[in-house]
C-alpha cells in the first residue's frame, strides 16, 4: 500500500497532540517500517520543514523514531519521492474543491499512484469525499484499521 501522510505524523510524534497520539503515532511507524507500504515524500517544504523538525529532537524516544523516521525517507524502496517526477496535472473539478493548502498532497498521490491519504484536516476530507481519484482517510479511521 502507498501511503500519503499529512502533516499529522509530526505533530503527533513530537507530541503536540498530546501523549496518547504521540504513543499511536510512534506505533503505527513501527508497524509501518516493518510492512512492505511505501510512503510518499510530498514536494512541501513545510512538511520536509516538520520532517526536518522531528530528525532534530533531542529526546530519547524521539531519537529513535526519527532515526527510523528518516531511514524510510532515505530508501528508494520504501519511499516515493515526488519532488523528482514529472509534474502531473490535478483535473480542475477537483483541484476547485480542494483548499489551497492541501493542493500538494493531492498532487504527491496522484503522481506516486498512492493508495490512501491519511489526514486529520476534515476540510481536506470532506472536499475529497466524492473523488474517484483520491481515497482519503481520517488518521483515526486509518490507524484503528491499520494498527488492529
């Protein structure tokens, strides 16, 4: 499965979100580095800003999800790299329902032929719910699934 992640992994995983998301995060990364799913890295500095953010955490469980954490990112294997495929265009239908924010997950999964984005934004959700193009998933949703 490829997966696209929103910028909800870390938030979690740095512990924004309080103690319980950080330990589901940290979990569902263990669990993801052990399955054959690919992720992919969109072309958004902010996300490569928070993916940046988590490698220079100082704790000491935080040290070891960011060493796995950029592990995956470093392997061609596990994952898609969009800032280096061909631009493709997002049908305009859609690209009018989604917001402007989010435009670059949207464009990562279509050029990756992801399977699922994952999000805890409902704005991103519900402007996707009706796509045939993308399949969108609340992180909740997703994790209870993925984690059971």
């Amino acid at each position: 499965m490829i997966l696209v992640l929103n910028e909800w992994i870390f938030h979690d995983l740095i512990g924004e979100n309080g103690v319980a998301a950080r330990r589901e995060a940290a979990t569902f990364l263990n669990v993801f580095y052990s399955s054959s799913d690919r992720l992919v890295l969109p072309s958004e500095s902010r996300w490569t800003r928070k993916a940046f953010q988590l490698m220079t955490q100082t704790s000491p469980m935080l040290r070891h999800v960011s060493k796995q954490f950029q592990s995956l990112l470093q392997d061609s294997e596990r994952t898609i790299d969009s800032r280096v495929l061909s631009v493709t265009e997002i049908p305009e239908a859609l690209l009018d329902q989604l917001p402007s924010e989010d435009v670059y997950l949207v464009s990562a999964y279509l050029l990756a032929g992801a399977d699922l984005l994952i999000t805890t934004d409902h704005g991103l959700f519900d402007s996707l719910a009706d796509s045939e193009l993308v399949s969108c998933q609340m992180r909740d949703d997703f994790l209870s699934n993925y984690l059971s």
